[in-house]
C-alpha cells in the first residue's frame, strides 16, 4: 500500500510541475502586437492636391511605423501603370519613442500613375499590415494652349522663383513670357520661351535666382541689362521679375541709380504705356513691341501686359538701380 500511495504522490506531483511549467510558458509568449504606416512623399511636388512629379527625377518615400518592433522588416514594391519597376526589402529602424521607419528612393521610368505598396508579412513579434501611395509622373512635354497638371507645375514653379505669372492654368502669353525670363535668369539668353525636359528639369530642381546688388535700397527696383531682366525688390527679397528690352546700341539705357520722379497712367503720344519716369525722359514702360533684345530708346520696356502690375507697384521716390 505505501509503494502505490507513493506512486500516486509522484505522479501527482509530476503533473503539477508540468502543468506550472506550460502556464509559465504561455505566460512568456506574448502574442504578436498590431501595426500600421503611413507613407509620406519627399521629392515630389503637390498641385491641387496632387502629387506629380516627373519621369526620372527621385523621389523619397519615406514610411513610418507604428509600434516600433527590434528586426521587423517591409516589402516595397513600385509600380508605374500595371508595370512593376523595383521591388526592396527595407529594415524597420527606430526613429522614435514606439516609432520605426525606412526610406525608399525611386525614380519613374515612364509617365502614368505610379503606385509604391508596403507590405508586412505577419511575424511571431508583429502583425500584418499593408499602405499604399500614388503619385502622377506626368510627361515633360507641354506648349502654347495647354492645361493641365503639368502647366500647372510649371506656373506655381515659376512664381516660387517670383517670376512674374499670373497662374492661370492655360500655357498662355504671360507663361511663354516668364519662361523668357527664366531662361535669362539661368543664364540661356533671350528669346526661348519653350518648356523643354531640360527646362523643367531646371525648374524642379529650383535652379536660378535673381542675385539682388542694393538690398540697402530698401523697396527699389534693379534693372539687369546684362540679362535683360527687370526686378522689383523689397530690401534683400525679391518679389517679382519681369523681361525686359532696353535701349539698343545706338540709344542706350543710362546705368546709375536713380529715384522715380513721375508716373504718367495710360498711353503717352508715343506709345509709352503706363510709364515711370527715373531721370530725364527715361522710363520704364510697356510698349509694343518690347521684343527679347535691347530695341529701345533708352527705356526698360515691358510687354505692356506686363506694364500695370510693374506701375501699380512703384512709387515715386522709389530707387531705380540700372546696371550692366
């Protein structure tokens, strides 16, 4: 009888050492926690609420998850159309109290609708999730009479760089004209108002700046003949530039610094259109026409539908800077 009453005690005694160690088991397995990203786009440019970029320029897309969990990883897959065109797999790092993150640098091959999904597979550790971010890749083609996502690009690119345009939505005069301008800003001379791949490579990347000489003028405006370019300024910060055509070789623009001592509206007998006279009979003014070259007789001219809003902005007594 004492044999099996023993028997009995260590059996019994068995299953209750197995039993603490599976429950102590289970007690160490946490189950896998849930998470979730957001995907944010840098590098790419939003108009209208859209995010555009072009064909071949990189743009970072940048992830964050949430809770941070040590050896976690994601899928990137990118696609353009149905196309995929780069598939990553990207470590999760920390980057925050509970918050982990991964870049993925991508480039469109093409135009159309590109679409960059994250997956993560679920883990002992972490659930399973998925995000998904799309952005247009428009073509770098566009000329006179067009609308669109691009023209629109263009425009807002344009007055980030205070060249003067009104943002209309067409690719209309006033948009060739601040292409004009641009073009002399960056140094490729007069009479190219076309919006080529190189062009709006340029004006993606913010290439080009107005570099101002009398930032101790306070609001003046600097007349740039060497660029044919016309600048109206508040002490160091440029507002807007405008192209201009100033005196040809045989009349040309005086250099100097001057003030403006009247403003006549309107037509003058001449032609001269909304004019602001500096020194002596010497203007700035819209005129038909105002052509990309030095052309005039000694005045800056503007396209005249350019001539109001450089008028409405100029005061008499206002510093005139003109300088090679």
């Amino acid at each position: 009888m004492r044999r099996g009453l023993l028997s009995v005690t260590l059996s019994a005694a068995a299953l209750s050492l197995w039993l603490s160690a599976g429950s102590a088991s289970a007690a160490g397995s946490a189950p896998a926690v849930p998470g979730h990203a957001r995907l944010y786009l840098n590098g790419a440019f939003f108009v209208k609420g859209d995010a555009v970029t072009v064909p071949g320029r990189e743009v970072e897309v940048q992830g964050f998850v949430r809770p941070y969990v040590p050896g976690q990883s994601v899928e990137v897959k990118s696609y353009v159309g149905a196309r995929r065109f780069k598939t990553d797999r990207l470590r999760v790092k920390p980057a925050g109290p509970g918050l982990g993150a991964f870049t993925e640098r991508l480039r469109s091959p093409a135009a159309g609708i590109v679409r960059v999904k994250v997956t993560h597979a679920g883990t002992p550790q972490m659930g399973g999730f998925s995000a998904q971010r799309a952005l247009a890749a428009l073509a770098p083609s566009v000329g006179p009479g067009a609308r669109g996502l691009l023209v629109d690009l263009l425009q807002q690119r344009l007055a980030a760089l205070h060249l003067y345009i009104p943002q209309t939505g067409v690719f209309d005069e006033q948009t060739a004209l601040a292409l004009d301008a641009y073009h002399r800003l960056i140094g490729w001379g007069e009479g190219n108002a076309s919006a080529d791949p190189h062009t709006i490579a340029d004006l993606l990347n913010g290439a080009g700046a107005f570099h101002v000489r009398y930032p101790g003028d306070g609001k003046h405006v600097e007349g740039d003949l060497g660029n044919q370019l016309l600048a109206l300024i508040y002490g160091s910060r440029v507002y807007r530039i405008y192209p201009i055509s100033s005196g040809k070789p045989s009349t040309p623009t005086v250099l100097g610094r001057y003030s403006v001592y009247s403003k006549v509206p309107g037509y003058l007998p001449d032609g001269m259109y909304f004019s602001s006279f500096f020194t002596g009979g010497y203007a700035i003014h819209g005129y038909n026409p105002a052509p990309d070259y030095p052309a005039s007789h000694g005045c800056m001219r503007l396209p005249i539908i350019d001539a109001v809003s450089v008028y409405d902005w100029l005061r008499v007594g206002n510093r005139v800077d003109v300088y090679q």
